[in-house]
C-alpha cells in the first residue's frame, strides 16, 4: 500500500495499460511520482507495461473502473485514461465506451473527491464533433450528432467533461481538461484502426493503404511525448476549463498517405474506400490556450515523430 510522503506524490492512471496511459506512466515515474494503473485491457496490453515489472515505485490493479473502484492507499492525483479510443474498437464495444466515459468517469471523480486528489480528464477533439469552426477553439460547443455511430463515444466525452465541471464547481475537487487531438506513437496498436498504425502497417507490409473517402479530410497529428508534457503541465496548473493540445500542423489524409508512402518507401498503392457516417471533414487545434496558460509548445517535428513510429512498428511486424 502507498501511504503520502511530500517527496513522492502518489498518482493513479486508469487506462493506464494503454497507449497514452502507458507514456503517461513512465513520465509521472521519472517525475519522482509512484503510479498505480488501472486497466481491464478491453483495448490496452501487457506489452505497454511491461517494462515496469519489478519496480518499486509502480502497482498494477486490473479492474473496469466503471465498477466501483476500492483503493486502501493515499491518493494524491488521477489521470483517468480509461475508454476506447480508437473509432474501429468504440463502434465494437459502444455500450463499454459509454459507460466508461459516464459511470468510470463519476467513479474516478468520487474516488478524487474522497481521498483528496487532483483529477485529470483525458477528453477529445471529439467533443467538438465534425467542426463548423476551423481550427478549433476550446469556446466552440461543437456539431455533434449524438445518435450517429460516432456520438457514443463523443456524448459519453461531453457527458464526462460536465460531471468533472460539476465536482469543481460544487464539490471543490482540483479537476483539469485536457482535449488530446489526434496523438501518435510507439504503442499504438498495429490494428487498432486508426490512421497512423493503419497506413503504417499497410506500408511495411507493401499492402495498399486504405483510403476512407476522398483523402481530403483533415488531421493534425501530434507526437506522444508532446501531449504527455502538455498534460504533465495542465496537471500542476490552477487552470480548470478544458484546454486544446495537439499539433496544429494538417494535413489532408491523402498528403498523410503520401508522406508514409515516401518515408517507408513502400510499394504500396492507395486504394479508396466509403468514408465512415459522421467522419470529421476538418480538425486543428487552436493552441492559443495551452501557448498562454501552460506555456507549452510542441517540438518534435513530423519527420522526426513518424520516423521513430515507423521504427516501432518495424519490431512488431518483424
Ligand atoms: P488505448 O485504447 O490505447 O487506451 C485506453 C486504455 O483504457 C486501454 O488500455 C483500455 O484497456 C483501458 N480501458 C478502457 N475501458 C476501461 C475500463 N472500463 N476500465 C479500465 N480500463 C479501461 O487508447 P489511447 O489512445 O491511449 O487513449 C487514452 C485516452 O485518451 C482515452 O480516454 C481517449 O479517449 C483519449 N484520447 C486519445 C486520443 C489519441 O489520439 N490517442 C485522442 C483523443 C482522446
Ligand atoms: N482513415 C483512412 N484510412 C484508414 C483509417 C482511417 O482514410 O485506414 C481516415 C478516417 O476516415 C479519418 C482519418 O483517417 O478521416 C483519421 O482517422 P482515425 O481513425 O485515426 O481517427 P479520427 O481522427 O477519425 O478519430
């Protein structure tokens, strides 16, 4: 059991098996801080993990936090991660994603309220939907459908983001918003769906990447050890509305083919296929607000980003 010392804040990650969860931990463990990660690994995995066998600092719970969470140690901050993320493993489990963003969210709030912690939500540029405003500000409400295949995982975000407003303003818990835009790295799931490890893949194995549409909706992509420093930063702010961190660098989906088609130099060809109902037409972060309150930046370039996860994903297909 983890009791408070000043020297090591004690930090709980839910969905800390995953992608971000993962990074998220290993930032926090270098920061001096002992982690305890929840995960039922509906998406997450070992692998992400399991370079911290062994240490000290870092306790494993395998648990659906949208049950009830018990906890004996002292608590001094949640980071609550847990929720597919990807639109191919939410439109699988969309009742799990749902309740994950309502009832996991409520149940990581009351467990921040009861021992006294700070709270960060991991929320989405999801919430501002398929975006009548370019680029997006965090003072858009957004254009989202809420029964399209898409809204269970966008509602169950907007729902989570009003109850974390709720336990700031009226139980006085230290909450925090992060809206993640389109993020990418080592750990991602080679078929979890989304662009990146989908492009990827298809190059390193010179099978045709995957179009969905023309290719000429927008993403800005942002590289994992960037996001993980905006929201180490968000966290030990006093700042309490949600606050946008992404990479505004777009491009369209069919530049991005491109770029990987001449990175990994694949043989591949683009093959087009019917764009998923809702899909986003345009997204890019307006950063105005984490530049100003967090003074944070991105700094890894593309080039830079996408070369170190082609690296990655070259092991797991070897
Ligand atoms: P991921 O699927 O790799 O990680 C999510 C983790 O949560 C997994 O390990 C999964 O097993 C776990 N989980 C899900 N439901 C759970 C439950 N009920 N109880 C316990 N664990 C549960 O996805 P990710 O990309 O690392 O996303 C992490 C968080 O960031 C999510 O909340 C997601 O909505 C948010 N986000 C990510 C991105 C991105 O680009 N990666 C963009 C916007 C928002
Ligand atoms: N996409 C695509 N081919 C694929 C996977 C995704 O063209 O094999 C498109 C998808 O339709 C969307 C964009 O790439 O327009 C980003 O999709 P992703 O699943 O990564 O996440 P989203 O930004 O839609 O949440």
């Amino acid at each position: 059991m983890f009791t408070r010392s000043a020297s090591q804040p004690i930090s709980v990650v839910t969905g800390g098996a995953g992608f971000l969860g993962s990074h998220l931990t290993d930032r926090l463990l270098k920061e001096g801080h002992r982690v305890i990660a929840i995960d039922n690994f509906i998406t997450g995995s070992t692998a992400n993990i399991e370079h911290l066998a062994g240490n000290e600092n870092y306790r494993f719970i395998k648990h659906d936090v949208s049950n009830y969470i018990f906890l004996p140690d002292d608590v001094d901050y949640i980071f609550h991660f847990a929720s597919p993320a990807s639109p191919i493993d939410y439109l699988e489990h969309p009742i799990p994603t749902l309740k994950v963003g309502s009832l996991g969210t409520h149940n990581a709030l009351g467990l921040a309220k009861a021992k006294g912690a700070g709270f960060l939500l991991a929320s989405t540029s999801e919430c501002y939907g398929d975006p009548l405003v370019h680029p997006q500000r965090e003072d858009y409400w957004g254009n989202v459908n809420p029964i399209g295949p898409r809204g269970v995982y966008d509602e169950a975000k907007r729902f989570a983001e009003a109850i974390t407003m709720a336990y700031y303003r009226y139980h006085h818990v230290n909450t925090h918003i992060v809206r993640i835009f389109n993020t990418y790295g080592p750990r991602m799931r080679l078929r979890d769906g989304r662009v990146v490890p989908a492009f990827i893949g298809q190059a390193l194995s010179a099978e045709p990447l995957t179009i969905f549409g023309d290719g000429s909706q927008t993403r800005s992509f942002c590289y994992c050890s960037d996001l993980i420093d905006g929201i180490f930063k968000l966290s030990q702010s006093d700042f309490h509305e949600p606050v946008n961190i992404g990479n505004p660098r777009e491009m369209t989906i069919k530049q991005f083919a491109e770029e990987i088609i001449r990175i990994t130099e694949a043989s591949s060809e683009i093959e087009y296929r019917p764009l998923p109902v809702d899909d986003p037409k345009v997204r890019q972060p307006d950063i105005t607000r984490a530049r100003t309150v967090l003074g944070w930046e991105p700094r890894v370039d593309f080039d830079q980003g996408i070369r170190q996860t082609i690296d990655y994903f070259r092991t797991r297909i070897a």
